[in-house]
C-alpha cells in the first residue's frame, strides 16, 4: 500500500465522514513519495502519521439571541493544527456548509501555506455553521461575541492568531476583537484583518487578491509572457475576487466574469469593478443587480450551470482565477478551459479544484498555481499585521505591498525551483507541497516528539 493509501484508509476509521480533509491529504501526500523514499528519517520519526492529527480541536457550543428575541444555536470551531513553525495562524469561515472537515481540510492546507510563505507562523483554521445572509448588524454582532466568549481563552498573540476567511472580514473582525478585549482586558495583536483605524495592516484588505495576480504574472514572467492584455475569467465577488480584479486592472488585464452563491456575471467589455464593490462591499447584494446598471451583461442564475460544473469556466479566456470555494472547478470545467486556449490558473481560494480538474491543467503543462502558493499573499500579510503590532510599529501602503510581492516571488522561487529538484519542472503544486513540507517536517524533528 501506498503511504497515501495506508494514511487515508486509518484516516477514514479514527476521522469518519470527512470528504474535504482526505482530499487535502491526498493531494498532499501525492507529492510527498519521492521525498518520503529518500528521505527515511521522515518514516522512522512518524512524521506523516503526526502531521495529519491536529495538535488540538476545539468545538464549542455558540448561542446567541436573533432580533425576534429566539435563541439560536450554531456549532463553533478552532483547529490548532501545527505549531511546529509559530503560532497557529489561519483564518475563521462563517457559512452554513462549515463542519469539521471543512475546518480540517482548510487547517491542513493552512500549515504548508504559512510554511511555504517562509514567515514563523503555524497553521490553523476555525470558523462556525453560521448564516450571516439575511442577519443584521446587531445579529451579526451577537453572533460574534458569543463565538469569542468559547475562543478568547484558545487564543493569543503567542498563541493562536485567527483571521478573516468566508463570511468573515473586517466588520465581524471588529466585534470578535471587541469582545476579546473587554474579556480579556488585553489591547493586542490577536487578531489580524483589523480595521486601520485601530491596529490593522495597510494592504491586508488588498493582499490575497493582489498576491494571487502577482503569482500568475512571476509564473507567466517564467514563461516569457505575463498578463498584461490578459482576458481573465474570476470567480467569487468577496474579498479575495475583488482584489484579484483590482490588481489585474492595474497590470493591465481584463476580469470578464465574476460570481457569487446565486450565479455568475460575464461581462465581454470588462467587470465593472466599482458596480461590484458597491453591490458586495457596501450593500451587501446580490450579483443579480449588476444587470440594472449593465443589462448588456450576461447573467447565468445557479439553476442553468451545466450539471458537471460551473457556467464561470465555460466562457473562453487566457487565464482563470478561481475565488470563491473549495471544489468549485471540476475536471470537465478543466477541460473547457484548456479547450478554448486558457493558459493560466492561479487559485485565490482554498482547494477550488478537484483533484481530476488538478491532473489536467498539469497534463496540459499550463501555467497552474495551487492555492496554498498562489493565494499565500493574505496569510503573509497578517503576519506582517502581527509584526507591526508586536512592535508598534504602522508600514506605509507602499512598504507592505513591496514585501507582499518580495514574499509572492519567494512562494514561487521556492516551489518551482523544487519541483526542478524532483525532476518535475513547472509542476508547482508538487514543488509546493514538498517545499512546505520539508520545513514543517525538519522544525517538528528538531523539536522532539511532541
Ligand atoms: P468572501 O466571503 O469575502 O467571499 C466569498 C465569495 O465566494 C462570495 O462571492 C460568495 O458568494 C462566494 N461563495 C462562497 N461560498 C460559496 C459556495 N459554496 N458556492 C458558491 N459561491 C460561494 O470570502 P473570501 O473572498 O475571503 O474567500 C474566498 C476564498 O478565498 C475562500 O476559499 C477562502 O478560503 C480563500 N482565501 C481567503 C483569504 C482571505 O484573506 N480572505 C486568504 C486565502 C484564501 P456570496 O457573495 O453569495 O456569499
Ligand atoms: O486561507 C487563508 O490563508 C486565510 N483565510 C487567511 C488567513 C490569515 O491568517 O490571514
């Protein structure tokens, strides 16, 4: 048996039900054979056995009154998954489809991300099963403060730094610190996607959006292109989609579609990003209003995508920019891509395509950034956030965004170069996944068995 299949198969007996956390693992593991063969210290110190058990899980109970006065009940985590590196970092997902595996799977990525980044900061992720469509800013402010009664006494500085991730951004950020500070009594960087007014980054807004543009234009530089003219298909319309359209606007690239739970926009002349930003920033909408202002635009509603994937990937482009969820690009969304001649892939969000969507863009040799490279720019950003904090220090714009694109740069150096090492030139998602690894796996050994 394979070590992937020996791993998932005790996997699926003390960890049931977890579709999402196997399919991380697997992708990992995958690229891990040629360094686990070679490398017998990595066997004799169990170290893929450890690395896929989370140092510890928290699930709490998250009660909270809603605006007709019924008390309501949702299901809080926190996975504390890798300390090798620094305190556990990684964000916190409010959606209804949030479970453990979903927490596990984004936790796992979280570690060889952080790790790939080069900075000193673990991996975690949490979040809860909450809804925030449809509730007011009392609720959601509610919600907030019960959820931090339960994590105020998980989490630190030093400890366990949370973030924003779906459904979570800088609004909920204000309340959850809030609510740590009056609990705790502690002004501290606890927290990062903090409002600049009170603690917050220059940049951190902006920076998984712009990282994952200046992954794509380092892996086209590569290639003697880049992508400049570019017509790019994206995906989302939340803070990751928004600043990836930002940045490719100011490299002189065209976004022609974007997205959100309901369906999809396609807009041949270019999004109009101001519309949007109104529409998901300020009002808090549905994409469908883009039509009001843009009735020239296209509009498929969720119903009409075809049954094996997403309408956003049917369109013909040169590049994709996947931002919006996990398992959101399947292999036949891949193969209409490659059909229509798109020569990029830089995923903004966590694990957005299957693993069979995976096999072909490496089949076809094109440009293809994993997520856990391409999208590391906003994880990078809060520890820079962590950074200023700790030393009370505040960066200007410019000073944050040239260590973003020095870090984006170093992300891609590290996992191409060792995806050269292994024989296996341009395959990015191998060079990442072993390049992150390495560091885990080297600090946990130094470290004894803990
Ligand atoms: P937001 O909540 O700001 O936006 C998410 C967008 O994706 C929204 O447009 C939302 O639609 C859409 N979406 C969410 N879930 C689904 C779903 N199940 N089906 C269809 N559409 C969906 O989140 P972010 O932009 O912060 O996160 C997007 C992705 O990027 C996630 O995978 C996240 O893990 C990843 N990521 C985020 C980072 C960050 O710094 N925020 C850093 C690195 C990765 P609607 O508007 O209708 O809700
Ligand atoms: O998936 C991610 O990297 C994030 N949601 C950001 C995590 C963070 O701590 O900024």
């Amino acid at each position: 048996m394979t070590y992937t299949h020996k791993t998932i198969t005790e996997l699926r007996h003390s960890s049931p039900a977890q579709a999402e956390f196997y399919q991380a693992v697997e992708e990992v593991l995958d690229s891990l054979g040629p360094v686990l063969e070679s490398n017998v210290i990595y066997q004799r110190q169990a170290i893929i056995q450890r690395i896929v058990e989370p140092e510890r899980q928290l699930m709490f109970r998250v009660p909270w009154l809603d605006d007709n006065g019924n008390i309501q009940v949702n299901k809080g985590y926190r996975v504390e998954f890798n300390s090798a590196l620094g305190p556990y970092k990684g964000g916190l997902r409010f959606h209804p489809s949030v479970n453990a595996s979903i927490i596990k799977f984004l936790g796992f990525e979280q570690i060889f991300k952080n790790a790939l980044t080069g900075l000193p900061i673990g991996g975690g992720k949490g979040g809860a099963n909450f809804d925030p469509k449809g509730r007011s800013d009392n609720e959601i402010m509610r919600f907030c403060q019960s959820f931090m009664s339960e994590l105020y006494r998980h989490i630190g500085p030093t400890t366990d730094v949370p973030a924003g991730d779906i459904g979570v951004g800088a609004r909920e950020i204000g309340y959850l610190f809030g609510q740590y500070k009056r609990l705790t009594g502690r002004y501290e960087g606890v927290l990062t996607g903090k409002s600049l007014l009170w603690g917050g980054s220059l940049v951190r807004k902006e920076a998984t959006g712009y990282g994952a543009v200046y992954f794509a234009d380092y892996m086209l530089n590569a290639r003697d292109d880049s992508l400049k003219d570019k017509r790019c298909l994206v995906s989302g319309a939340g803070n990751v989609a928004i600043y990836a359209m930002e940045k490719l606007y100011q490299i002189g690239a065209t976004p022609i579609s974007c997205s959100d739970s309901a369906g999809t926009i396609y807009h041949s002349q270019g999004i109009d990003l101001a519309l949007v930003k109104q529409i998901k920033e300020q009002q808090r909408g549905s994409l469908i209003e883009y039509l009001e202002v843009h009735p020239g635009a296209e509009y498929t509603p969720v119903a009409d995508y075809p049954t094996d994937g997403h309408a956003v990937w049917r369109y013909a482009a040169d590049a994709a920019f996947p931002c919006a969820t996990q398992n959101e690009l399947t292999k036949a969304d891949a193969e209409s891509l490659m059909a229509k001649g798109c020569q990029l892939v830089s995923e903004g969000a966590n694990m957005p395509s299957t693993q069979d969507a995976v096999d072909v863009f490496i089949d076809a040799q094109i440009a293809y950034g994993p997520g856990k490279a391409a999208n590391a720019g906003g994880v990078a950003t809060s520890q820079l956030e962590m950074a200023q904090n700790a030393s009370m220090q505040k960066w200007t714009f410019s000073q944050v965004d040239q260590q973003l694109q020095q870090i984006m740069k170093s992300v891609f150096v590290t996992a191409s170069e060792t995806a050269d090492e292994f024989g296996q030139h341009g395959n990015l998602i191998l060079g990442a996944n072993i390049a992150g690894f390495r560091r885990v796996a080297d600090a946990m050994i130094e470290q004894g068995v803990v």
